[in-house]
C-alpha cells in the first residue's frame, strides 16, 4: 500500500493537516498518532512525515526528511478546455491530471452550452488535488476559467507549441510524433468550434491538428490529445 499524500499550504517542522485533508486523513483513512505520511505543498518536493499529535480539527505531522519528486513532467503542458455538460469537465481535468498536464484552462466559446460559476471552478480545483493525490503528483495542475475562446488561446502565450484539435482540419499542420518542448492544447466542447474560431486560433499561433476520421466526443478528445502529446514528449512510457 502506498503512503498516503495530503496538500499543505506550507511545510513547517511540525506541520499541521487541517480542512478537508484532515477530514480526508481523520475520518476517511482513520489516520492517527504514528502512522507515517506524505506532505506536498506543491512545490515539487515530497516531504515524509509521521503523525505525532491530534487535536480537534487538526492532525499535527512531524516532518522526517525531503526529496524532489519524480513524478512531475518535465515538460511543462497547458490543456484549455471547453466547459463540458453534466460532470464531463470534471471527468476531463481529472484525467488530464493522472496524465502529467501542469495547468488547465476551462473556456466558454460559441457553441458550448454548459456556464461555469465560482463554485464549479472550486470544484474543479478540488477534483485536480484529489487526482493529483491519488497519482502521487507533487503539484495539483492550476485550474483557471475564461469567459471567451480569445482569452483561453491568449493564457497560452510563450509555449514552445501551442495545437487546436480542430475536428473538420483534414490534415494536421504538424506533426506530434516529432514534437519536443512545452505544448499547449485546445480542444472543444460538445458544440465544436466554429471555423472563425480556428481562424483566431491559428492567428494565436496555434497549428490545426486531426484527431483522425472519427468525430470524437470531447471528452474523449482531450484525453486522446494529451496522451499522444505526452507520449511524444517521453512522459508515458
Ligand atoms: N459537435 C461537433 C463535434 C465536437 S467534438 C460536430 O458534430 O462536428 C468536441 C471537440 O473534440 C472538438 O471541438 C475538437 O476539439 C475535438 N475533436 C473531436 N473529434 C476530433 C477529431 N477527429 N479531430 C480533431 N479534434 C476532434
């Protein structure tokens, strides 16, 4: 069994679990005094530690050593999404995060119907630490939401590449197999995207790209883009 890892803000000697970690370590896993844990404050590092106090509302850790973690990418990916119906974006941000992406930017464009408010965008969060968990991963990926497809394409300025999975391109405009350096991803919603749209992405300096002759759902898109980009930048396997 894998020692369990929790988010802190900060790592201090003796490091506290509070909120929803010490409800997840408390109530949960039934955690207590001598059990031995991972801390991450998502910096990158991995701090052992064992649990040497409990009080009401909060777990008291001592900390036993550090290491940076193995587990982060090393090239760094960015997935804009569009906002998904139902539960569908959850489902894409936590499958993005087991996959290694390091920042996701959900967006609303001209055909996608489902609205995001300050509540789905904590919940998205929350879904992105607790995959991130799950998958030992030092970082939880920073989720962010933009109102419109222009402000997503512009969170991407400065990657090394920037692809639109494009579901009426033909062909793609280059070729992921060779791709190397930092990527950014775009991928709609159920609604698609509309040829103005590719249009301002290419203009943003994206390159279309073809998932293939079938329309995949969107869901399915995002996840099939990211493994391919990640297995081409050496992250999987
Ligand atoms: N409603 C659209 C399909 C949208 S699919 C239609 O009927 O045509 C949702 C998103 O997944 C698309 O915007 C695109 O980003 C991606 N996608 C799905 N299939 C794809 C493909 N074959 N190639 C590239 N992107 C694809």
């Amino acid at each position: 069994m894998t020692v369990r890892h929790f988010f802190v803000r900060s790592i201090s000697p003796e490091t506290a679990l509070t909120g929803e970690e010490y409800a997840h370590a408390k109530n949960v896993l039934r955690l207590g005094v001598g059990d031995e844990i991972v801390l991450l404050d998502g910096s990158g590092r991995e701090y052992d530690a064992v649990v040497c106090r409990a009080e009401k509302g909060a777990l008291f850790c001592h900390v036993t050593g550090s290491r940076p973690s193995d587990k982060e990418p090393r090239t760094r990916v960015r997935l804009l999404i569009g906002a998904l119906k139902g539960d569908k974006t959850e489902f894409a941000v936590q499958k993005a995060t087991e996959l290694g992406v390091a920042e996701i930017g959900v967006f609303c464009s001209r055909y996608s119907s489902a609205y995001m408010n300050e509540n789905k965008l904590e919940r998205l969060q929350k879904v992105a630490r607790e995959a991130a968990k799950q998958c030992l991963r030092a970082c939880a990926p920073a989720v962010t939401y933009h109102a419109d497809l222009a402000s997503a394409l512009a969170s991407c300025e400065g990657y090394a590449n920037k692809l639109f999975a494009c579901e009426f391109a033909e062909k793609s405009d280059v070729s992921l197999a060779s791709l190397k350096a930092d990527t950014a991803l775009a991928v709609g919603s159920e609604g698609g995207f509309t040829e103005e749209e590719f249009a301002a992405a290419r203009a943003a300096g994206f390159a279309g790209v073809t998932l293939g002759r079938r329309i995949l759902r969107a869901e399915t898109a995002a996840i099939a883009l990211t493994s391919v980009v990640m297995f081409a930048l050496g992250e999987l396997g």
